[in-house]
C-alpha cells in the first residue's frame, strides 16, 4: 500500500491506484526535484539578461515617452561603449525603419519569456527547486539560440564605420569580444534544460516500467 499525503488528510492507495493516477506523476517531479546549485548557471544567465531587457530592449519596442529621461540615456550610453548596430538599428538610428523589424519582433518575444520564466518560478511555489524550471529553460533557451544565428550574421555583415546619428564620427563595432563570448553562452541555456527534462522523462519511464512488472 501506497501512503498519500495531502494538506488536510491522509489517503492510503493500493499501489495499482497510485502508479495509474495523477498524484504518481506529481510524486515523481516533486521527489525528484534538481538540486538547487545544479540550476545556477542557467538561472544565473536569466537574472543578468533581465535588467538590460527591461532597461534597455523594451526602450527599442515602446515608444519613447514612458521612459524616464534617466533612462532614456541608457541606451545612449551603451551605444557609445558597444557601437551595437541592432539596438542601433531597432532604435532607428541607422538604416531604414523596417530594416530591424525582425530584431524589434525578437525583442519583444524574448522579453516576454524573460517575464513568464519569473513568473513560473513564483506561481509554482518551489522558485528555483520547481519540476518546471527544465521546461521554462528550453523554451528559453530554444528561442535565444534561434535567433542567435541571424543576430551573429548582421553584426559580422555590419561595416565599421556606420554613421551614427547621435555620435557622427563614432564607429560601430563589428564583433568585440565581449559580444562574441555573450552570443556563443547562449546554447548553454536549452541543453541545460533538455538535459533535465530528459532525465524527468527516464524516471517517469522507470517507473511505469515497474508499475508493469507489479
């Protein structure tokens, strides 16, 4: 007999009725929670990427008045240190205003993964200890690695020395280190979380393996 405990009672299950029913599923994510540690570096990535979303990203894809003038000068700052050409771009401070679309669409995708994977952490109760935390991460990390490609390919295609209209002489960097090492972590983040989602999926197999041989 199985022994099934809930928030105001106690059930005892006949181990048929507990394989086959949802609490066995739920059993199985919640004993087999990833250690907290092992989920750092992908979380890690998500908490550093979301201040210059917010900050900066969302400048590119809403309209200017609602933000700050303090924080209208962030994106100014940036460009200054970086020579970005797509925040430049998408910003509309060089080429034309349907060029970027693409990178202002991608923006706005990323930024809403951003918000939904804290989300998911505070409804489900178990922050960075919940089962879905691996699902949250491959989506994540499938759509950033996706457009990883085409973000690569118009930064390496971009000329130095585009006219930028806030700084006339400056140059737009073609690919600095910085940029490279940022873009090629990106695929860290989806194999982190198909690795785990992966290793779900096995346990739940091995048991219904089981559950079979009863």
């Amino acid at each position: 007999m199985v022994t099934v405990y809930s928030s105001n009672c106690k059930q005892v299950l006949h181990p048929i009725q507990f394989f086959g029913s949802h609490r066995f599923y739920r059993h199985v994510l919640k004993s087999e929670r990833t250690p907290i540690r092992s989920l750092v570096p992908s979380v890690l990535y998500s908490k550093v990427h979301i201040p210059p979303s917010i900050l900066m990203d969302l400048q590119a894809v809403l309209p200017p008045g609602v933000f700050p003038a303090a924080l209208r000068r962030l994106p100014q700052m940036y460009l200054k240190m970086s020579g970005d050409p797509l925040i430049a771009g998408a910003m509309g401070l060089h080429g034309v205003s349907t060029q970027f679309t693409w990178f202002r669409t991608f923006l706005v995708i990323e930024d809403e993964l951003d918000s939904s994977n804290e989300r998911g952490r505070v409804a489900t109760n178990h922050g960075l200890d919940s089962p879905y935390v691996p699902v949250l991460l491959t989506v994540y990390g499938a759509h950033v690695t996706t457009t990883m490609a085409p973000v690569l390919a118009t930064i390496l295609a971009t000329p130095r020395n585009v006219l930028d209209i806030t700084e006339k002489t400056s140059e737009f960097s073609s690919l600095n280190m910085y940029q490279l090492s940022s873009e090629l972590s990106i695929p860290i983040t989806p194999i982190d979380g198909v690795s785990r989602l992966v290793q779900q999926v096995d346990r739940v197999l091995a048991l219904e393996k089981a559950n079979k041989q009863l």
